[in-house]
C-alpha cells in the first residue's frame, strides 16, 4: 500500500515536471514582473497582501492557460520543426487529453481567483482568455502574428489596475504598450531562430517575410518604441525617479540584448531570448517597486 502511494506520488510529480517544463513555467518570470509593478503602483506603494496574492495567480494562470492552449494548437507545426520537434506533445510525453486537463484547471484557477478581485475583472475575463487562444493561429495567416503575443502583455497592467481598483488609468495603459512592444521586439529576434523552417511550412512572421537583416532592424525600432512608451508612462503617471532609472537600465539591456544576435552569427540567440529577457523584466519591477515604496 505504501509502495503504491510512493509511486503514483512520484509518477504524479514525474508528470508535473515534463508539464512544466513543456510550458516553460519558468518564463513566467517575463511577465510576473509587470503585473507585480502595476500592483505596487495601483496602491501608491505597499498593495494588500491579499489582493497582491491573488494578482500573481491570476497572471501565471493565465500563462499556463495560454502556453497549453500554445502547445495543442501548434503540436503539428512543432512536429515538423527540428527544434521543437521534442516538446512533450510531439514527443510523445504528454497525450493531447492530458494538455487539454492542464488547460482546463488553469482556466478554472483563473476564473475563480479573479471572482476574488474587482467585479469587472469577472466581466472582462473571456478576452485575456481568448488573446490566448487566437494568437498561436496568427502565423498561419499574417507575418503581424508578434503583435499576438505582444498583445497578451499589453493586457497585464491595465487589466491589473482594473482588478484593484475599477479603473483603468492611461500611465497602465502606456506600460501595457511599451511591454508589447517589448515583447515583439524579442519575439521577432527569436522568430529568425525558424527563418527557413517558417518559410518551408508556409507560416508568417517578420523574419520569415522580409528576411534576417531586416527583421533584426525592426526588433530595434520596437525596443526603442518600447522604451519611449516606458518613459512617457512614468511621465503620465508621475512615477519616482527610481522608475525613469529602471527604464534607463533597460535600454542598456535592450541594447546589449540586440548586441548578441547580428544577421551573421545567431549563436548567442538563446542567451539574448532567454537569459536577458529575464533579466529586463526583474530589473525594471525592482526599480519601479522601489520607487513606489519610498
């Protein structure tokens, strides 16, 4: 009896790890830093625990809704690319049934803790829920498919000031769309990782339509934008100087980031995706709560 409970103790962790890895759960941490900012400046400074709480559910349930939906809708197109073609799906680790389970409980933690916050979040609910849904179809039909996900961090910070306090004020809007075009910033560059595989399944994106060296400018001209609606968002908000040095560091790592990857050595690609995406999005939420509790 004991062997037995081990066991499927084990074989249910075993199963929530290749889930988690397959949604990447640990680029939440792209986002996380946003919808925590957008908490601390709804409150003016310290947010109430509670209310804090159940933002960062909200936000990484959503993701993990999202990113499952991701992993079922493009399952076929993964199959067909040499790198993705081992994530759990096409890989044979995670069954379709079982990815649709995941889904189906992240969109009920979603529901019910957002049933916690401000009455219109309830109301709002089903358009996070269907960005999520649409954008993984946008490459099919439009090399303007970025702008999908890009779309998912637009909603962050105005949808979190909406679900502490009913309102929805333009200084969280700006950030919204300064972090997508962030986001598509970063998205176009990783685009060029799949270029020629893109181009061969007849999918669209920036790369893939209009080639390596210009989809590498157009990443740059979206992180300056990025940056520009980050300063005119403090501006509009009256942030702590602390805020305008945290958008000054991210262009230095925006800067860097575009640095790594050139038309002619994609190497250092991951490591510009990966690692200093991260590192953007926790700098500029540190810097900003700062601020805001002092």
């Amino acid at each position: 009896m004991t062997n037995n409970v081990l066991r499927s103790g084990a074989f249910f962790w075993r199963r929530s790890g290749v889930f988690l890895e397959s949604i990447k759960f640990e680029h939440s941490v792209f986002a996380l830093p946003f919808a925590i900012l957008a908490t601390f400046i709804s409150a003016g400074g310290w947010p109430d625990l509670t209310d804090f709480v159940w933002v960062i559910f909200a936000m990484v349930s959503m993701r993990t809704f999202g990113m499952s939906a991701n992993r079922l809708i493009d399952a076929e197109i993964d199959s067909r690319n040499p790198r993705t073609a081992m994530r759990a799906i096409p890989a044979g680790e995670i069954s379709r049934l079982a990815m649709y389970g995941y889904m189906t409980v992240a969109a009920l933690i979603f529901v019910a803790v957002i049933s916690q916050l401000h009455p219109v979040t309830w109301l709002l609910a089903p358009i996070p829920l269907a960005v999520m849904v649409g954008y993984p179809y946008l490459k099919r039909f439009t090399w303007l498919a970025h702008f999908g996900m890009g779309a998912v961090y637009l909603i962050v910070p105005p949808a979190v000031s909406l679900a502490l306090t009913g309102t929805m004020p333009l200084g969280f809007v700006l950030i919204g769309i300064g972090s997508m075009f962030w986001v598509v910033g970063f998205d176009v560059l990783y685009a060029t990782a799949d270029f020629q595989v893109d181009r061969d399944q007849g999918l669209h994106s920036i790369p893939s339509r209009f080639g390596i060296p210009t989809a590498l400018i157009v990443s740059k001209g979206l992180h300056l934008l990025a940056v520009l609606l980050l300063v005119i968002a403090g501006l509009v908000l009256g942030s702590h100087w602390l805020y305008f040095l945290g958008v000054a560091l991210v262009a230095l790592l925006l800067a860097y980031e575009q640095s790594l990857v050139s038309s002619d050595d994609l190497s250092k690609l991951n490591m510009a995706f990966f690692t200093m995406n991260g590192v953007i999005a926790i700098v500029f939420g540190i810097f900003v709560v700062i601020g805001e509790v002092i």
